[in-house]
C-alpha cells in the first residue's frame, strides 16, 4: 500500500482498510456509505436533516460541530481512521480510535503490514477518542511519537 500526501485510511471494524484520496474524502465516504462504518441510512438520515438548517443558518461553525459528532459516532462503531500529513519536511501519520485496549491489535496489525511505506514518516499521532472533547473535526489530547519504533513500542506494551 502506498501513502500519498494528504491521503487516509479506515481501517474498518471487518478489517477491511477503506483508501480516501484526500482529506476532503473521509467525511464524504461516510456520508455515502454509512452501513459500510456500522451506521444505518437512518442515522445519516437524521444527522443531515438535524444539522443541515443550521448549517445554512449559522454557518461553518456548525459544519464542524456535524463533522465532529460524524466522526465520534464512526469510531466509536469500531473504525479506526488514518490520515497523512506530509508539508514540506514534516511527515505524520496519526491514528485516531476509540479505546486504546479494544483497537490496539488492530493498529498493529496495520503498521505491521505496512511497515515499509511507514519507515519514512517522521512522526505519528495517536488520538483516543474515548473520553476526550473534539471540536472543528480535532481532538484536544494526541499522543505524539518522534519515530515508528516508539509508536510500536507504546502500543506494544
């Protein structure tokens, strides 16, 4: 698998990894199949309904506040997401889950997997969603790791 700049990843409850093309994507792939992340159509149904009228009168704020309960309702389904940052010499790969004991094994798995393309990177983030506030689609506590090896290593122990 290879790792674009500004690319991501679901990495699925059934295992599956779910390619975006770009940051824009990962809303848009939840909204266009919700059963693929565990929602239901109702669900998406309702979060439109809910959300759009005051988007259109408030503006982007509220956008972010759809973006950020979208997002804690993905997770917390079991999905893991992935994003790239790659501007200029910087490079991070963070990870954002739902509870560090149930989505431990399945991080692993993928930088396992994908260890080759993962070398490069000069960073990553973890961010545990459980019990921590997000707000305009970004969570407010994020572990940072200086290299793969010490990511490994902290999931690892």
């Amino acid at each position: 698998m290879t790792f674009n700049k500004d690319q991501g990843f679901w990495i699925l409850k059934n295992g599956e990894v779910f390619i975006f093309p770009n940051a824009d994507e990962h809303y848009n792939s939840i909204l266009n199949n919700p059963e693929k992340f565990g929602l239901t159509q109702e669900w998406k149904d309702e979060m439109v309904s809910y959300y759009k009228e005051r988007i259109q009168r408030n503006g982007q704020k509220l956008w972010w506040d759809f973006v950020s309960e979208m997002l804690n309702n993905v997770i917390e389904a079991g999905n893991i997401r992935v994003r790239t940052c790659d501007m200029k010499s910087f490079k991070n790969v963070m990870f954002t889950i739902w509870n560090l004991k149930r989505d431990r094994n399945r991080v692993l798995d993928f930088l396992f997997s994908n260890a080759d393309n993962l070398k490069r990177n000069k960073t990553f983030t973890l961010c545990i969603a459980e019990d921590n506030e997000i707000n305009n689609g970004f969570y407010h506590n994020m572990l940072d790791f200086q290299n793969l090896k010490e990511f490994v290593d902290f999931l690892s122990s």
